[in-house]
C-alpha cells in the first residue's frame, strides 16, 4: 500500500488559463500541475474538453447527476462536424466509412457501450440506452445499428465532404501511421481537412454535489484504421473505468497500447492503493513504456484520472496533453498535462 503523503503535489492546477468566450483558451505552460476541485466537478480530454465541459456543467450546477452531465458534455464534440476524431465529421476507415465507438459508466458500476456503430451521430446515448435498457454491455456493428434504429435513432450519413475528402487524399498512399503529438498543435478549435488530425477521443468524468462519480468516451478512433478495428474507448476498463468508491479514469491516444495494458482500470486501482490521480496515470504510461520502449516514443497515450475527492490530474507519453477542468471557482480551464518525454 502506497501511502499518500509520499507523493508531493507540487503547485496547483487553476493558475491563468485564459478564459475566451466562444474559443478554447490556450493551455499556461505553467499550468501543468495536478489540481482539487470541490464537487462538483467535470474534466475532459483535450482542448475540445472546454466546450464539452460547458455542457456538463450546465448539468452539475443545478445539482444534475453525474452521468446526466458526461452524457450531455461529450455529445458536444460528437456533433461538431468540425471534429475529424469524435461523432459525425470523423475520419473514416480505410474503406469510407466512418465507425463510431463509445462507452458510458455509473456510480453504480453499471455501462454500456456501442463499438464500430455507423449511422449514428451520438454513439454516446445509444451506449447509455445498452446500459439502461438491455442487459448487456456492449452491442456493436450491425447488431448495434439496429438497437438505435428500434429506439428512435435518426439514420444519418457521418461522412463528411472534408473527411472524405481526407480519406481521399490518404489512399493516394494507403499509409497508416499514427501522428504523435499532433495534439500539440490543436490548441484552437480549427481542425482542418487535410491538417493531419487523425486521431483522439473525449473522455470526461464527473463528480457530482452527491458525490457520485460517472464517466463517458467516445470517438471515431484512428483514422483510416482497418476495417472493423476497434480502439480502447468503447471498452470498459481501457478507455473508461469508474468505481465510486474511488474514482474514474478515461484514455486516449493510440488504443491498443491502452487495451493491452487495461489502462483506465490500472489508473484507478492504482487511486484505490492511495496514488494521487496524476501519479496513478504516470504510472499507467510508465507501463507502456516499459512493456514496448521504442514504440512507447513513437505513439501518445494519456490518462486522466478524477477520485471521489475531486482531485484530478493526467499523464501522457508525449508533450502536447491536454485537459480541460470545469468546477464551480474555475470554468474554462485547459491544462497542460505532464509528459514522460
Ligand atoms: N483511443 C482512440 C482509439 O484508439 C484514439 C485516440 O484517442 O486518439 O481508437
């Protein structure tokens, strides 16, 4: 058991984001550090977190459940076509069609999730409806398809002209090949076509003034993958875990390396052996790194962790991290998570 005094916060997370209406700000690089939030609280991956935290916290401020929140949050970039990475706009696979994959989780321990859907713009409710209505876990493909039509789902076309336009110009060389550290230039919501965004997902977690905890994800994962391939993000203890009794944790980056380490349930096993969230991410990194060194700095993963105390915090592989933070003192805030290279 890892006592919690041997961890040294150093410095607090909140320090001078800037807060620009309509546009994400751009993350301090002094604001790299692990923070504590009263509940409630939200926080999410990526710049694309702030607007998502909008959302959610338009849930939390009025005493909304947790799970009603990451419901709400991550429909946001779901449905930004602008997004080439989440919902409707994302990259399709090699063969054009856009395959969406999504989980969601609840104090109670239950979740769902839709894996390689098409069709549908907000994997996320359709993930929430496999929870709440059927008892399984996870629906995907057809099967999926078929659940969110019976449930009044809207039939839509998710290939956009500017990702097929992408997808075009990536089968003049049919190379797949996993961008890192793309992420360090989308500290502004322009996400052209063409600009090399090929993959990232929302995770967001959620503790509400009750104190429960609830996580979501969702994503059109790597682009231009195989077809049929699925990522980590719909898959309950890799891209998402929530337990209440200790707290949540969601992934990005490139999925198999997530998948094969369990990340999401490792970071939050590691919060219950008393690890602070960020050191419990770095841990999780640390193992990619260790089990395959050389491809570790060829690829981004990172974790973000929230535990029942509202603290937060994350890790990545490669520089270019970051997550944004919504409680009731700080809005709009986007952090700069800590990297191991
Ligand atoms: N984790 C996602 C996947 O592997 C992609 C990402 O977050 O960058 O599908």
């Amino acid at each position: 058991m890892i006592s919690r005094r041997k961890f040294i916060l150093s410095g607090a997370a909140g320090v001078s984001a800037l807060s620009l209406r309509g546009r994400v700000p751009v993350p301090d690089d002094k604001n790299t550090d692990i923070g504590t939030a009263n509940k409630p609280v939200v926080i999410a991956t990526w710049d694309f977190g702030v607007a998502a935290n909008r959302a959610a916290w338009k849930v939390l401020k009025n005493g909304g459940r947790s799970l009603d929140a990451v419901e709400a949050g991550v429909r946001v970039p779901e449905a930004d076509l602008k997004n080439v990475t989440v919902g409707k706009g994302g990259y399709p696979d090699r063969d054009g069609h856009v395959t969406l994959d999504a989980c969601i989780m609840d104090e109670q321990g239950n979740c769902g999730s839709v894996a390689a859907l098409e069709y549908i713009a907000h994997p996320i409710s359709v993930a929430r409806l496999v929870m709440e209505k059927t008892p399984h876990v996870m629906l995907v493909g057809e099967g999926a398809l078929q659940f969110a039509l019976d449930n009044g789902f809207k039939r839509e076309n998710l290939l956009t002209p500017e990702a097929e336009k992408a997808w075009k110009e990536w089968l003049k060389e049919k190379k797949y090949q996993p961008i890192i550290n793309i992420e360090n230039t989308s500290f502004t919501t322009e996400r052209l076509p063409g600009n090399e965004y090929n993959h990232d997902t929302i995770g967001m977690l959620a503790l509400d003034a009750t104190g429960n905890l609830s996580g979501a994800c969702t994503t059109s994962g790597m682009a231009f993958k195989m077809r049929g391939r699925i990522g980590d993000s719909p898959i309950i203890g890799a891209g998402l875990y929530v337990d209440n009794e200790v707290g949540g944790a969601t992934a990005t980056g490139v999925g198999e390396e997530v998948i094969r380490t369990v990340g999401s349930f490792l970071v939050v096993e590691l919060m219950r052996q008393g690890y602070p969230p960020e050191e419990a991410c770095r841990e999780a990194v640390v193992r990619i790194a260790k089990k395959k060194p050389d491809m570790a700095k060829q690829i981004q993963v990172g974790f973000l962790a929230l535990n029942k105390e509202g603290e937060y915090g994350a890790f990545a592989l490669q520089k270019g991290f970051s997550y944004a933070v919504c409680h009731r003192e700080r809005q709009d805030l986007l952090i700069r998570g800590k990297s191991l290279y």
